[in-house]
C-alpha cells in the first residue's frame, strides 16, 4: 500500500549505546497503516530494533506532548523501514503537524 502524501521531512534523534544523535528522516513510502520506508540524514546509522523520536519531544524527555516514536523493523538497501507507536487517523495527524515539505 502506498501512499497519496508527498514525502515530508521529520526531525528527531536515535539513542543508540548510550550516545544520542539527530536525525532528519525522509517518508519514501507507507507500506501500511504504522509503517513506512524512510531515508535518513544522521551522524549515527540506526540498527534493527532502534527507536527514532521525532517532534517536540525529541530534544528532551521532560515534555511527552507532540512526539511520536518509531522502531527501525528492516533494512532495504540504503533505506529503514520504521513503525509507528501510532496508526491510522491519528498518526496521520501527528506526521501532518510534525512533518515539513521536502525541498
């Protein structure tokens, strides 16, 4: 399943062996209702079992509001595939106030 949405921009961070790192991820494709295949621009490469928080929250862990966080489940080549804590509706809102155009 693909998705109609133009690829937007998230920005985040990767917490990875006690180290942290932003991260710029690209949506490529929605494979299914929590689950896409992303790009990402980072210092740090994520490895299978990863979690990327993207929005407000991802400077901090003081406020909760205004993130959302994903899980790296597969590589495709230069690719991630992320999924979602959230689906449906309510993630397309989240990714709509949290993503910016790709230019």
């Amino acid at each position: 399943m693909t998705t109609e949405r133009q690829p937007s921009v998230l920005e985040g961070r990767l917490e990875r062996d006690g180290r942290t790192a932003r991260l710029s991820a690209t949506l490529l494709e929605r494979l299914d209702d929590n689950t896409y295949r992303i790009s990402i621009t980072s210092t740090m490469r994520p490895a299978i079992g990863n979690t990327l928080r993207f929005g407000a929250g991802h400077e901090s862990n003081a406020c909760l509001l205004g993130f959302v966080d994903a899980v790296v489940v597969s590589t495709e080549g230069a690719d991630y595939v992320i999924e979602f804590a959230m689906t449906g509706p309510v993630l397309d809102e989240m990714l709509e106030r949290l993503g910016r155009p790709d230019v």
